[in-house]
C-alpha cells in the first residue's frame, strides 16, 4: 500500500478494482443501473434546468471583489460540453453537481494549476473512497488493473492519496433532502422488486385442467402499487411519469408539480449558496481577500414564487395553465 501527497484519481474502472474488505469500508460502489423507479426519478429530479424552454437573457447573478481571478476560475471549469460563455458555464456545473448529488450525495472537484498558461483547471473526480479527517481530504484507492493498448495491463497497488484541501471543492447534498429521499428510495426499491411478480400468481395449467381459472383481482394490484407509488412519493411531489391518470384530479397534479418543483429550485439554490462558498474559500488561494456570491436572476423560477402559486391555487385563484407554465419555465 502507498501512501503520498497527490492530486486525486480522476477516474477508474469498478469492474478493474479488487475490492478487499478494508477497502470496503471506504469503497461503496453504486450499481450502475438501478431498478426502474428509482432510476427514472433520479433523471427527473436531477433536470433542475428545463433545456425546452431555451429563453433567452441572463440567468445568474456573479458579485465579487476580483473579476479577474473569477473569470480565471470560471471560464476553466470541465464541463460536458465543452467552455462557454460565463453564465452557461453556471448553468450547466450546477446541473452537473445535481445529477452528482441526487445519484451519489457528494460531488468533489479540484484545481489544477497550468503555471505555463496561467490558468486554473478545474475538474470533477469520482466521490467513492473520499472522506474528511482533520482538515484534510483522502482519497482511498483500492487495488486495480490499469490497461495498456501497447503493453500488457498493469496490477497497481492500493494507494492512499492525501489531496490538498485548499484546492479541493466539495459539494454535499442537504440532510433533510437526503433524509426525504432515502426514506423514497426504501419504498420504491420494494415496488420495483414486486413489480412484476404478478406472474406468480398465474395458476399452472395441468393436463386435468389446461385452462385454469384465474381469481386474482390484477387491478387491485395495479391500483395497491400505484397508491403506494404516490404516497412514497408525496414529500418529493414526483408523479411516477403517470400523465393520463382518470383517477388524478388537475388540482392533484398543479400540487404534485409545485412541490416536485419547489424541491428541485430548493436544491439548486443549495447548490449555488455551496458554489458561492467553495469558490470564495480555494480562491483565496490565489488572493487572500477573494469572495464571490452566484445567485440566480428573475429569469429562472423561484421558490418564492411558486409557494405563492400554491396559495393561490388553493384558493382557486391560479389557473392550471399558469402553473403547467411557470413550473416548465427554465
């Protein structure tokens, strides 16, 4: 085993690590694909931004003490697409560190110095095996085989990486979203396990009785998973992708899409209030007096907003098409 001061591993392989059981104390590997609704909610609640709706305008406000060096951090961050303009950068990080969070808890991010261009680099790594002990950030490595296209593959040995924490950026998702979406998951992980064993109660035809009659009620069943479906998902406000329900009223949708849409602003505005701070403390780095503050402009949806759209709706005072409308707006 190594022990060294590095940057971290951005990246590895799963099927590559061999796992001991020490490393499984610090390792947690995700599944890749969970089951169906716990999948399609993490998609959904993770598209905080709506890309249909492509307005056009300012979207963030970025207050700080020193435009230059915000710009240097900015204009470097390794996004998706590629570099952009200042605010699409914003957008697409955040959304980034959403979809991290909402499918892992934690996003984590570092500078890298490029002393020749005199930039700063900044670029996501792989939050499994990182923890916080006194101050400082450690990224546990477990052993893994490294692949060569020119030489035969390489067994690396566990290693311990001691990151430096002035230019590390960490993100964590809030605890009362975690708490409100782990006790989701417990309940939707039971539904997609039972989900189809409908089958099993099919009786099995014989050669006395090939056509068995069948007695099972399989729209109560239908209907039990569909009820437990929406009562896990009451604090979430997700509607399961069910669009065409006769048994939904339109004021139970506008409610459900207000509170799905609140959680999601809720988080992004986390998120922003997390970039602001993070920025602010590794770019002190570079100037001991460095603060930034990103907020969103009225150009996106607030939560403010919308808990004024409920009030309304709830007396009656909100047609359904403003809500549909400003729940969509970017």
């Amino acid at each position: 085993m190594k022990i060294f001061r590095a940057e971290p591993l951005r990246h590895y392989r799963f099927d590559d690590v061999r796992l001991g059981f020490f490393d499984r104390l610090f390792v947690t590997v995700e599944e890749d694909r969970p089951d169906l609704n716990r999948q399609m909610f993490k998609e959904d609640f993770a598209d905080i931004f709506n890309y249909a709706n492509r307005s056009s305008g300012k979207f963030f406000d970025i207050s700080s003490n020193d435009e230059d060096l915000t710009e240097r951090l900015l204009s470097n961050v390794h996004t998706r697409y590629g570099p952009h303009p200042v605010d699409k950068t914003v957008r697409e990080w955040v959304e980034v560190i959403a979809q991290s969070l909402v499918w892992f808890g934690a996003a984590y991010y570092s500078l890298t110095d490029d002393t020749e261009r005199d930039d700063i680099h900044i670029a996501s790594f792989g939050s499994s095996g990182v923890v916080h002990l006194f101050g400082t950030h450690i990224q546990w490595v477990p052993k893994r085989t490294v692949r060569h296209w020119d030489r035969d593959d390489e067994l690396v040995s566990r290693e311990i990486r001691i990151l430096d924490s002035a230019k590390v950026m960490c993100f964590v998702i809030p605890k009362a979203m975690k708490r409100m979406l782990s006790l989701q998951n417990r309940t939707l992980a039971a539904i997609d396990k039972h989900q189809f064993r409908v089958t099993d109660f099919h009786p099995q035809p014989t050669h006395e009785n090939p056509n068995p009659t069948n007695h099972f009620d399989f729209s109560f069943w239908r209907d039990t998973q569909e009820r437990a479906q929406y009562r896990s998902t009451r604090a979430t406000g997700w509607n399961g992708r069910k669009y065409d329900s006769s048994k939904r009223s339109d004021f139970f949708d506008c409610h459900r899409l207000i509170r799905f849409r609140r959680n999601q602003l809720v988080l992004r505005d986390n998120i922003l209030s997390q970039l602001s701070s993070e920025l602010s403390r590794v770019g002190k780095g570079y100037n001991s007096e460095f603060i930034v503050e990103i907020s969103g402009t009225d150009k996106l949806p607030s939560v403010a907003y919308l808990n004024e759209l409920e009030a309304r709706l709830i007396r009656e005072e909100a047609s359904f098409s403003e809500i549909i409308d400003y729940c969509l707006k970017c």
